[in-house]
C-alpha cells in the first residue's frame, strides 16, 4: 500500500508494507508512478515509510525472485531507476525522511532525494554486494556525487551499514533528529521549503546559466509573494511615529 497525502503545497508520500519492511514490489512501482504524477505542483515532497523499523528495506525479494532472466532483470532496473529519476527531477524540493533503516534499494531512493532527514537510531547501507549484486537504480553515481567515488565503492563494495551519526559526519544524510521529535521534525522542515522561490533554488543549483539564475530571481522579484513578504517587512522595521505627531 502506498499513501499520499496533500496540505498545504506539501506532498507525503509514504510507503506502508509492514510486512514487506516497506520493500518495493513490482505493484509498489506502479504505485510510486501514480503517486509521484498526483503529487505535480507540490511544492515539496517527502517520501518516507510507515512506522518505525524501515524507511524502506529495498526490493521485495520474495516477489522479485520471479524474475530470472537478463531482459527481466534490465527491465525491472529500469523502471525503477526511472522512479528514482523521477523523484531527483522533481520540480520542487524532495526530502527522503528515514524514519527507520534504509538498505540497498532504500538506500538508492533516499540518495534519490534532495536532503536526507534521519531519526536518530536508523542506519543506511547500500548492501547489494551481501546477495552478489550491485545497486542499480542509480544509487551507486548518486552515492558517489554525495560521498566521493573512494568512499561510495568502499561503502557499497562493502557493503558496510552506517549508523545516522556516521552517516551525517560524511555527509550522506543531512540532519539527524532525536526519535522523539522525528515526525514533528522533519514535518517542519517540509514545511520551510514548500514555497516557489525553494523549487526555484533547487533548479538552478541543478545547473543553469547565469542568464538564467538572474531569470529566476526576476520572475520572483516581480511577482506579488515577494511584494507581500516586503510589505510585511517594512512594516515591521518601521518606527512608530512619537505620540503628538512631528512638531
């Protein structure tokens, strides 16, 4: 089952496999793909999975195990690779929220986010390597760009899990929050970024020309939000005027 939930030009999308761990299946797939073309004009995007043990554990290697040729193997890599695209092309900021482990497979859809918020007590290992495989959903280039090509073959050569500090210390997750205030904060910091000039920041970091950085800023200069959020400003730094008026 997967869940979507709008409010507010937030998006959450969470994956609910309890007894699956949250792993992906073929079905999850489609899932993701109808859930991600519903999410369009969020102004962000979290995608998380249900309870407290695993934020996803990979693929759903009971249902997967069916697949036992070259040509369904691609296929299903795929496509899920495409998923992955499809969350780091988001045209707003996506922020993977690690309520509980993240291995292989769950280790390529967090890295597929824009920022990585984990509960305190996960850990995250790109593990494919323990069943003789490798990641495939583009985890390993997405791995490297975060950690360094050294450092993203030594830990998906190895396999090696990491625990949330560890993984905050090199830079693969963004922010660790206590599991008491998990949910509320990474809701949070959702919230913070679920506004245009966010989206915008996050396109042009992405690589664009400079012509087209200063584009951006214009269209938001000129555009009520910014005028509004300004007027707000000025009022609030202007000094109220001495009682009895200007001799």
């Amino acid at each position: 089952m997967l869940d979507l939930e709008l409010d507010n030009g937030l998006a959450v999308l969470t994956i609910d496999r309890p007894h699956a761990r949250n792993a992906i299946a073929l079905d999850t797939m489609d899932q993701l793909e109808r859930a991600l073309d519903a999410a369009a004009g969020a102004q962000a995007l979290v995608i998380r999975g249900a309870g407290d043990k695993a934020f996803v554990s990979g693929g759903d290697l009971k249902e997967l195990s069916t697949l036992r040729t070259i040509e369904e193997a691609t296929a299903m890599a795929t496509r899920m690779r495409s998923i992955c695209d499809q969350l780091t092309n988001f045209p707003a900021p996506v922020i993977a929220a690690l309520n509980g482990h993240a291995f292989g497979g769950g280790a390529e859809v967090a890295v597929a986010a824009d920022i990585r918020v984990a509960a305190s007590d996960i850990k995250i290992a790109f593990n494919q390597a323990t069943l003789e495989i490798m990641p495939a959903w583009g985890g390993a280039e997405r791995l490297a760009a975060l950690v360094g090509k050294s450092r993203a073959l030594l830990l998906a050569g190895s396999g090696k899990p990491l625990d949330a500090a560890e993984a905050e210390r090199i830079g693969l997750v963004d922010m660790v929050l206590p599991r008491a205030s998990f949910e509320e904060g990474w809701r949070s910091l959702a919230a913070s970024l679920a506004h245009q000039p966010a989206a915008e920041i996050k396109r042009v970091i992405s690589g664009v020309s400079p012509d087209e950085a200063i584009a951006s800023f214009a269209r938001l200069w000129v555009a009520d939000a910014h005028w509004q959020a300004a007027e707000r400003v000025m009022n609030r730094n202007a000094k109220p005027q001495a009682a009895g008026g200007a001799s």
